[in-house]
C-alpha cells in the first residue's frame, strides 16, 4: 500500500529542525527500500522550510501512521499537523527515476483536497513534467480524498494546472525539493 505522508512545520521550529537534521536522516535511511518520493516544502522565497513530504509503500494504514508519528521531528514537535493519506502511485515509479533527474527547474508538491466526485484519476497530459502524481484515498482505498503530485513547473500556477480547476474544496501549491541526504 501507498501513502503520502506530510509533515507541516510549526511555525518558529526551524532551529529545532536544523538540530533534529540528522536524526530524520538516519530515521528515513530505516525506510529507504519503502521510499518513493521525500523531500521539504519551503516558503515562495525558497529559503525557509514549511513541511516535509513523503511518499512510500508500507505493508497498512497502521505502519504508516506509526512511520508518520514516530518521525524524530514529529516527536520534537517541529511539525504542527500531519495530512496522511493512502495514494496509488499512477507514474508507477519513484522520483529518482524521473525522466528529469534532482536538479533543474522549479519544484512543487500540488494537493488537491477532494469534495464530490473523483476528479484527475488519470494522468493529465504534460506527464513527462510529473515526478509523482497519484489519488489521495481513503485507508481501505475505496474513497477518493483528492490528489497529490510532485511537479516540475515554470511558477505556482503552472503547476496548480495539472489538476482540473473547480473540482477541489482547496488546492495547495508548495515549493519543493529532492530530498534526502547530500550527496
């Protein structure tokens, strides 16, 4: 089973954060055969960070919360609020194999938050831009929630275009990086 699982950064924790870095690391390495996709949201300048994503394949909705809620800075209380959600992985790949490779372009992560009926259930064209992209469903998978992808954009609006306007209660566009330790 998918999951999307992401953090939002409490407001004024980001020395918490920097101190924490390396034990989010080393707790994300226990999870790297599960990884399809991880890494930071940040502030429209780029600089601070707002959250951390991450999309991985655990065996149950209860492994995922424990993934979710035993993270280091979960513990802390560096993030103010969690949004997990089981997701289907329609690019069927992780984000080290897109096609585009870490660096290059602007990034952002796109959540669709679902009201009425499923919308964008598969692939818009522009794909070859997608890094992730995938429902957001219900943990027995039966329900559609809304939809998150990863998406390499020109600017915020090209990237809220992959998914159809007026179908979503709320649609959130955050700048967003490769994660995982530097190289």
């Amino acid at each position: 089973m998918e999951f999307l699982c992401y953090h939002r950064d409490r407001p004024g924790s980001l020395p918490l954060r920097d101190e924490l870095l390396h034990e989010h690391w080393a707790y994300m390495d226990g999870f790297a055969k599960e990884m399809i996709a991880r890494g930071p949201t940040f502030t429209d300048d780029g600089e601070t960070p707002t959250g951390s994503v991450h999309i991985l394949n655990l065996p149950s909705p209860a492994a995922a919360r424990a993934f979710a809620f035993d993270e280091p800075n979960q513990r802390a209380g560096v993030y103010r609020d969690v949004l997990l959600r089981r997701w289907r992985n329609t690019l069927g790949r992780t984000m080290w194999e897109f096609p585009g490779g870490r660096e290059g372009g602007n990034r952002y992560l796109v959540l669709g938050l679902g009201a009425g009926p499923a919308a964008d259930m598969d692939l818009p064209p522009g794909r070859d831009e997608l890094i992730a992209y995938g429902p957001l469903l219900s943990d027995d998978g039966a329900a559609w929630l809304g939809t998150a992808a990863l998406v390499r954009a020109p600017d915020p609006v090209a990237a809220r275009a992959v998914l159809t306007p007026d179908r979503y209660a709320d649609v959130e566009v955050h700048t967003w990086q490769f994660g995982g330790r530097p190289s």
